[in-house]
C-alpha cells in the first residue's frame, strides 16, 4: 500500500514537474519574442514577463522616443499588460492585421512632444484599455519610428479596429514654454467599437484652462464620424510642421517670400481644417454643462456665462438632408454683466434677470435633393424679454449641390469670395416669415432709457410714439404712395400700438417672386411681396 502511494506521488511530482518545465520553455520563448520586437526598434524596458497559463505579457518602464531633425517625441509606459496574447501577432513576415490580444493595458503613460527644442505638448494618461485590437503590430511599430506623419503610417492608424477603447485620467499641457500655454484635464474618453467607417467618441469631464479663458463640460458625444483619409492626415500634418517652422525659425514677418508662405499657408489650414473629403465629418454633435470662466477678470463670478446643452445633428439619406441645431439655456451671470452695461443700469438687469440672463436658440432645416427645395425654421428666446422665430423656403438651382451646407462646410467657414458668390446665386428665396413676440423687452428697453437719461419710463415713451407718429405722417404726405409706403405705415402703427399695450408684435412677408440671395441683396426696388402685421 506504501509503495503504491510512494509509487503514485512520484508519477504526480514527475508530470508536475514536466508541465512545470514545459510552461516555462514557453514563457521563455514569448517572453525571447517580444524581446527581439522591441530590441529590433529600440525600444526601453526594465522587464518582461509572460505567463502561458493565463496568456498574459507584461512589459515594464517602457521608453519608445523618436527624433528627427525639428521633431523630437519621447513616450514612456510604466507598465503595458497584453492580456490573452496571439503569439502570430509578434510575426514579422506578414503584411496582415491580426488579433493582438484579448485586451491592452497601458498604465501611466506619458508623451511629450518637442518641436524645434520647445516643448510644445506634454500628455499623461492614467490608464488605456483596448478590447480586442485588430492590426499590423510590427509595422505600425516601424512606421512609428521612422516616419510617424507619412500617409502610409495613417493608413496603419486608420486599419487598426477594436471593440471599444478607453482612456482614464488625461492631463494634457500645451505651449509649455509659450505665453499661450493650455492646460487640459479630462476624466474619461471612450471609443466603442467601429460601425463600418464610422466611430463615436464621448468626452467626460472635460477642464480646459487657458488665458483668458477656462472651460470645463460635463460632456462631450462626437457620433457618426467619418474616418478621414490618411492622405488628408499626411497633408495636414505636414501643413502644421512647416507653419510651426516658420514661425520659430524665420523672420516671415520681415521676410516677404517667408511671409508669402505663411500667409498661403495659414489659409490652407484653415481650408483644411473646414473641409476634409467625407461629407458630412460627423452626423452628431452634443456638448452638456459647459461654463465658461474670464480668469483675466477678477470681479466677475467663477462660471459667469453657462450652457445646458449644445447639440447639433445631421441626417442624411438619398432624398433629404436635415439639419437640427440647439443652444440650450446660455445663462449670462449677472456678475458677468457689470462689464456689458453701464453702473446706471445693472441694477435693473439685476432686478429683471435674478439668476442671470437666459437664452436659448434653435435652428432647423431640411434640404430635398429631387426638387431642390428647401425649408428652414430659427427660433430665438431671451428668458423675460421676447421670442423671435423666423422662417425660410426656397430653392437650390443647382440640384445637384443641394446639399451645399454640408459640402461647404456646415458653418461657411473658409469659404472663398468664389464660392460664397456661387451660393448666392445658387440659393433662391420663395417666403421669409418673422415674427416678434414682447415678453418684456420694450417696457423693459424703455426703463433702462430712462435710466440712462433721468427721464421717467412714460416721458420715454411718449418721445418715441412722437417720433414714430413723425414718420409716419412723413410718409402719410407722399403723393403718389407705393404699397410699401403704405405697409411702412402699417408697420409704424402696430409697433406703436405694441408700445402702448406692451403686447405682442407680429410681422410675415412673404415673397411673391423667387429671388436669387444675390438679387434680394442687390436689389435696388422693393421685391414683389405681401405682408401680414398686428399686435395683439
């Protein structure tokens, strides 16, 4: 019986001892490969060690710098775990993305970038987490050390996929040695997993502090976004390397070919930066709990002007193309307001606004492709003051440009005097509708008159209904009247009838003919129209 125990724990020490041998021939091998990987781009570390049994790599004290003649980045990991490890993806005869890994841990990580001896930005993040990445480890890993603003490295960058990224703790410091130097804090940023070409970020607790201004959002939603091209990345690196060497190295200023360059180049980026080849950039905007600090202004309070919510939205298919845009609740403290009024006058915006001014805007529209059509609705709201919508119809000539708010760029910037000429002749008006609603604001505007004058509220008004009935009898004297002559009038003795009643202002106009932007602009004669106006 003895014998057979004795007999049995010598097998079980035998096998545990071969299976210990065994894992450790291949932690020992692992462990030799990612050695050589990172030996082969001289990239720094104090330790690796990978155990088989759960499939993990973990590399320590990891430096990976890359310097070139303006350019200089140095990287550092405290620590990098490569959970559930594809030993294939440490390969380097294959032109493939693959699996790296279950998951990526990069601990401490730190990135500090010198451009011309400066230094121009320096990043820490706490914590990286990759689920599932897919890519060319080997070549992204050369690329990066030799050429890491090429179009082939972007491309790289572009292949990688995953099922969900996440950074932790992000400090950023920019212009360190600069006079404009920002700093950035942002508790969390979250990429899911692609959706074919498209990809979402989310923003959490953002803090940007810079001068004169400090910023901080509860959170941003980047939706929808359209990978760019890596020529368009390659192209716009390069724009913003020759203008940083410009401006560190060359008196452009004095220097008329320099400051040719500068110039041209300056434009470029701006086109850049306004116009990339995916239309729409991103279907889905929206940024929550904005405040805005002056820190250049000691008096004002701490978050003088705040947002609710800003969102903007694209939604596009074969047909249509729609457009909706919201600025929730834009509160301007009163403390802000000192520096926008005159001493006479703040303490009855305080009086009027006690938790601050309030306004919100909205805008909608809707472009259809087949007919060219399209319709717009603005809505503008001050918290205590007046309500004022307006509404827009009309035509795109040019059918197949129907969609020029977004191949433009949404918000016209960098548009050339070619291109704005182009939209203003393309852009026809059918019917413009605006109405006016008083919540407050003429008997409000005539108190601050008062106010600043030292007259009273009614001596105010009975001067401006004077005037007003000055104009309009002006205007009763003409001879021969046209009908706007006449829809002057009508309009002079609604709005005195506003003033009298403090009520509510209405105006529409609708166009008879259809105008060009261009022609409405220009026009030297009142267009063909009809008007609707009253008080109520």
């Amino acid at each position: 019986m003895n014998k057979k125990i004795l007999s049995g724990l010598a097998v079980l020490l035998v096998i545990l001892a071969g299976g210990y041998f065994y894992t450790k021939k291949i932690n020992s091998q692992i462990e030799e490969i990612a050695e050589q990987t990172l030996a082969d781009y001289n990239i720094k570390h104090s330790a690796i060690k990978y155990n088989c049994l759960n499939k993990t790599l973990m590399i320590k004290d990891i430096a990976f710098p890359y310097d070139s003649k303006n350019i200089k980045i140095d990287n550092t990991a405290e620590e990098i775990l490569i959970k559930g490890v594809n030993a294939d993806s440490f390969k380097k005869d294959t032109d493939e993305a693959m699996l790296l890994c279950k998951e990526l841990i990069f601990k401490t990580v730190k990135s500090t970038v010198y451009a011309y001896d400066n230094e121009e930005l320096e990043t820490t993040t706490k914590k990286i987490s990759i689920k599932k990445p897919v890519l060319n480890l080997q070549k992204l890993i050369s690329l990066h050390a030799t050429m890491p603003y090429s179009e082939e490295y972007f491309q790289n960058i572009l292949n990688i996929r995953h099922d969900g990224i996440v950074f932790d703790n992000i400090n950023m410091q920019a212009f360190k040695d600069s006079e404009n130097n920002m700093s950035f804090a942002i508790d969390t940023i979250e990429f899911p997993a692609f959706r074919e070409n498209n990809f979402d970020i989310f923003y959490k607790n953002i803090n940007i502090a810079s001068s004169p201004i400090d910023i901080k959002a509860a959170e941003i939603a980047l939706q929808n976004i359209t990978l760019p091209t890596a020529e368009y990345l390659a192209t716009l690196s390069k724009t913003v390397i020759r203008l940083n060497e410009l401006e560190r190295y060359l008196d452009y200023a004095n220097d008329s070919l320099s400051l040719l360059e500068y110039e041209e180049l300056s434009e470029m980026l701006l086109s850049q930066l306004s116009y990339q080849d995916s239309t729409p950039l991103m279907s889905n905007i929206k940024i929550a709990d904005i405040a805005f600090s002056f820190n250049e202004i000691d008096e004002v309070a701490e978050t003088p002007i705040t947002i609710k919510e800003l969102a903007y939205a694209i939604n596009e298919n074969d047909k249509t193309l729609i457009i909706n845009s919201e600025l929730e609740q834009l509160t301007i403290a009163n403390n802000f307001l000192q520096h926008v009024v005159t001493p006479k006058s703040l303490e009855l915006f305080k009086q009027k606004f006690t938790n601050g001014m309030i306004i919100s805007l909205g805008h909608n529209a809707e472009y259809t492709k087949e007919t060219g059509r399209y319709t717009q609705d603005t809505k503008l709201s001050v918290d205590k003051l007046a309500d004022l919508t307006a509404k827009t119809a009309g035509f795109v000539l040019n059918k197949d440009k129907s969609v020029f708010l977004s191949n433009y760029n949404t918000f016209l910037s960098g548009l050339t005097e070619y291109d704005l000429d182009k939209i203003l002749n393309t852009v026809t008006l059918k019917n413009l509708q605006v109405s006016y609603a008083d919540t407050g604001f003429i008997d409000f505007a005539f108190k601050i008159a008062a106010q600043e004058t030292g007259m009273p509220a009614d001596k105010v008004k009975e001067q401006a209904l004077a005037t007003l009935e000055m104009e309009k009898n002006t205007i009763a004297d003409i001879e021969e009247r046209t009908t706007f002559d006449n829809d002057v009038i009508k309009v002079i003795d609604t709005l005195m009838e506003t003033i009298n009643n403090t009520g509510k202002f209405l105006i529409g106009i609708t166009f008879d003919d259809e105008l060009t932007l261009n022609e409405l602009i220009n026009a030297t004669d009142a267009p063909a129209y009809t008007l609707e106006v009253n008080a109520k």
